[in-house]
C-alpha cells in the first residue's frame, strides 16, 4: 500500500512546483491562472511561508513529490485559514493522495496552529475535488460566487470544517 506523508516546501522544490503549477490540468482548477516563474514562487516563499502567512508542504507519495497542499491566510485572531491543493503528478491521481494529505495537513492545522477553522474555495464543476474534500471532512456551507476566468463565469462554493468536526 502506498504512503502519504507530507513535509515543508523549501526552494529545492522550486522546479516541481512550477512544472506543476503551469500544466493546463492543475491551472484550470485554480481561480488565480497566472503562470508561475522561478521569482514569483520564491517570492512567494519568501514574503509568504517564510513570514508564517502560508504554511506549505510538499506531498509524497512513497517519498516522491507528488503536489503541493497549504493553508493560507492564517489569521491567529479568527483561528482560520484557507485551505488549497493540487496533485500535480498525474500517476498520482485517484489514489486518495488529495484526501490522505488533506488530513495531514488538517490535523496540522488543528493540533499544531491551533485553529478552529478551515475553510475552502472549489469550482461546483469539479465533483472529484468535491467529493475528496468530503472525504477529509469537509462541507458545503452553504455558500457561493460566480468568477470571470478567462472571460467565462464560474460558481465557486465553499466548504468548511471545524475543528470540533475533525476525526
């Protein structure tokens, strides 16, 4: 059986991150689309995990990188933060890996950040994303946005989970 860990992103990881970052399939489930460069990623890393804003790790599969899985805007005061990720590696793909790395990462959130919330953005049109934030516990509130990208509209929901709610 295949292992999921996760460990922190460093600048080694560069190359991965942006191969994966620019491929049209992970693009296109993201709301932000812009390519990624060499200096916008460690930019990113510089400005964004370094100063604690974003906690970043690397997912492995076997102890390959396989994607990436973050909390973003974490705010202390509210105890929340954004939650986001992508598999990069499609060998990687409808294994779990998106779901054993959620749950990685939010046991993080909860036991090490101390967070009480976990909130996400998904597009309503990508039901296996859906049903893996599900399986990590996720659910929908309730809540939604249509965004322009690349001049088409799309709804986004939002989906939460509370730390009282985490297994």
């Amino acid at each position: 059986m295949s292992e999921v860990k996760i460990r922190p992103i460093t600048y080694d990881d560069t190359e991965d991150i942006i191969r994966w970052r620019n491929s049209d399939y992970v693009r296109s489930r993201f709301i932000d689309q812009r390519l990624f460069t060499k200096e916008s990623h460690e930019y990113w890393l510089k400005n964004f995990v370094e100063t604690g804003k974003v906690a970043q790790f690397m997912i492995l599969l076997d102890d390959e990188p396989v994607g990436s899985v973050y909390l973003r805007d974490i705010d202390h005061d509210e105890k929340s933060a954004e939650y986001g990720i992508f598999i990069g590696e499609e060998s990687a793909r409808g294994k779990h890996v998106g779901t054993k790395a959620a749950k990685l990462i939010l046991s993080y959130a909860f036991n090490e950040l101390k967070l009480d919330k976990i909130f996400l953005r998904v597009y309503k049109d990508n039901p296996g994303a859906i049903k893996s934030y599900e399986n990590a516990g996720f659910k929908k509130n309730g809540r939604s946005e249509d965004v322009e990208v690349n001049g088409e509209v799309r709804e986004v929901i939002f989906m939460e989970l509370e730390k009282k709610d985490f297994e």
